[in-house]
C-alpha cells in the first residue's frame, strides 16, 4: 500500500497520531521489531549521541527500512526548563516523516509549557508523597531513584506500591530521587503534546513547496529586525516570516510589520 507510514514506537503514541494522519489517507503500521530504547532512554540508562531531530529523523528512516514502507515516522521528545520564564518546565516534542521515495524529511516541532515534567530529592515519605501530588500522580507515571540503585524503579502508576517502595528506599539512602516518568503512556500531559505536534505535521502535508511541489513547506524562522516606527532602528519585532522548503531549497519571505512601536526600540525607548 503506497501510504502506509511505518512507525517505529513502543509507548503507544499511535493512539493520538493514527486518527490524525488517516485523515490525510495514510495508515500506520506498527513496527517493533526494533527496540528504540537503544537509541538513548529519558532515564539515561543509555546515553544518547544524536540530536532530538537526527533521532527522530533516523527512527523513521529505521521504521521506513525495516518495513520496506515508503514512508517512516519518528518520535522524539525532550524536557527541561522553559527557554524563557525561569522555574518554568518544558516539553519540546518533534515527529519526523521521512518519505524514501523522494528522500525527503518533513519536521513537526510543537513546545509546550503543559507539562508535569520535574524532579525532586526527597528524604521523607511527606515530601515523596507532595511530590507526588504536584505531579498529578497516579495519573502520571513517577520514577524512583536513579538506574545505578537497587530500589531502582519507574513506571510506577499505583499509590500503595509508591509509599511502599519510598519507604523502602528511605531505608537504604537517607535520601532519594524521583523523577516524573515522560514515557508517552505513562504520561497524559505529553500524550496531548504529541497529539497536537501530529496535528503540524498534518498542517504540513497539505503544504506544497511551490517549486519542487513536495509537501512539508512551511515556516522555518521568523526575521527580526521590523524598524522602529519613529527612529527607524531595527528591532527584535519580526518583520518577516521565512518559509522554506528542506528538499530543494526554495525560500520566500512574507512580511509582518513594517513598523516596530517604539516601546521595542533600544534607540528611542532603552
Ligand atoms: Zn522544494
Ligand atoms: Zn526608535
């Protein structure tokens, strides 16, 4: 079948992403014959070497190779402070669709602040325990301590084998780690993430590059530097979108502003 999407996962993200690009007329098909976990683990069992888009993009060249499907699709997600507002969390979620008849990559990006994301030091079970509130367990997932201990644990969803393994472990260490588990099916929050990154990735296989005519056209940098209305500085105020095309190059710009306000302006308003 030519629109058959080969998806190399073992969380069960297909549950958000199928519904999504059967609309678009293509069907996942599950591939697990390779365990993704060996390209690097939230947990840092195994050390990861590639970026968060190369690892996106080589488990769907990976899934499109195993299956013999024209098309592959990656997942990839990070976590970690909010780029901008300190103390915020963050989820960075990618997709990539690696189409090996043209040899052609397209790449859905959505970050998001929606997210449990966190870790906490705890030294007794009161402090385990408001943890684990603020974290929306036992809906989330959690993780208890690091792969290098014995009490080692993640996946934990029930609150009764929680108390019992913190109290456990307090009784090894005076001290212990948790941490929020990410993994997809264990996590609520990042489903919903991956869900509207499926949504941009559907967004962009209805857009055409005008030149080569391949899909996957879209936005790629905003362009600052929208003059200030007065002084006519540049400003941090974009002044145009960058559209681009991965495969061939094609670029356009699409003006936003032609003026910044002057309360942008480090020149009239520093
Ligand atoms: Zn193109
Ligand atoms: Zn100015």
């Amino acid at each position: 079948m030519i629109n058959e999407i080969a998806f190399l996962t073992c969380h069960q993200k297909e549950t958000v992403v199928a519904p999504i690009l059967n609309k678009q007329g293509f069907v996942l098909r599950l591939e697990k014959s390779f365990d993704t976990d060996s390209l690097g683990t939230f947990t840092g069992e195994t050390p990861r070497t590639l970026t968060q888009v190369q690892a996106a993009l080589k488990k769907a060249q990976l899934g499109a190779e195993l299956s013999k499907c024209r098309y592959g699709l990656g997942s990839e997600g990070s976590f970690g402070p909010h780029p901008q507002v300190f103390l915020m969390p963050w989820n960075l979620e990618v997709l990539a669709l690696w189409d090996r008849m043209n040899e052609h990559a397209i790449y859905a990006i959505f970050g998001t602040a929606e997210t449990n994301y966190g870790s906490e030091k705890v030294n007794s079970l009161e402090s385990a325990m408001s943890f684990a509130a603020k974290s929306d367990f036992p809906n989330h997932g959690l993780i208890l301590g690091t792969p290098q201990d014995s009490y080692f644990a993640k996946g934990i969803v029930n609150k009764t084998e929680f108390q019992d393994r913190v109290m456990a472990a307090l009784k090894i260490s005076p001290s212990v780690w948790l941490e929020t588990d990410m993994r997809a099916h264990l996590n609520p929050s990042r489903m919903r993430t991956i869900q509207h990154t499926a949504e941009k990735l559907s967004a962009l296989l209805m857009s055409y590059c005008p030149q080569c005519k391949l899909p996957g056209y879209g936005l790629t940098e905003m362009v600052r530097g929208a003059p200030c209305e007065i002084c006519a500085t540049p400003t941090r105020i974009p002044r145009a979108e960058k559209w681009s095309c991965l495969k061939c190059d094609f670029t356009e710009l699409h003006p936003l502003n032609e003026v910044a306000p002057a309360k942008n302006c480090d020149a009239c308003n520093p």
